[in-house]
C-alpha cells in the first residue's frame, strides 16, 4: 500500500515541479512527472532493501527526496543541453 502513495506522491512532486523549475517549454508534460514516479520509485526500493522499515518515515525521506532531488536536476539540465543541441543543430542546417 506505501509504494501506490509513494508512487501518487512523487508524480504529484513531479507535476508540480514542472511548473516550478524553468525550462517547461523545452520539455514535455510526461517527463517531470514520469521522472518523479520513476526516482520515487527507485528510492522505495532503496529504502527497503537497506532495511528501512515501511512505515517509517526514512522510507519517505529517501524516496521523495531522490524524487525531488532527481527531478530538478532533470528538470535544470534537460532544457541547457535541448537549447544547446537546437544551436547546435541550427547552424549546421544554415551553414553555407
């Protein structure tokens, strides 16, 4: 049951990081909240292979916080490394 809230929870995270961070338009609507649901996943299944236990609250520590943490750097590097690629991409298209 903890891992559908976690999984609710860090896709909610991630929605609404999406409108938090800058860069949305180099993006689209599913990655954030993808990101969101995949790191929070990930860190559940940290959390509970370390030995944490499910209904404490290092479990959600862990995995909301590789969440949140995953999902801005995401959310940060993503549109650099697109507007760099498009630059990138643009000048060989118009290159003489």
């Amino acid at each position: 049951m903890e891992l559908v809230l976690v999984v609710t929870f860090a896709g909610l995270l991630g929605l609404a990081l999406r409108y938090i961070v800058p860069g949305r338009e180099h993006h689209g609507f599913a990655m954030m909240p993808a990101a969101g649901v995949i790191l929070g996943s990930l860190g559940w299944l940290i959390a509970i292979w370390v030995g944490l236990d499910s209904s404490g609250v290092w479990g959600w520590v862990v995995s909301l916080g590789l969440a949140l943490v995953g999902t801005i750097a995401l959310g940060i590097v993503v549109p650099r490394r697109r507007t760099q690629a498009d630059k990138a991409l643009w000048a060989e298209l118009t290159r003489p």
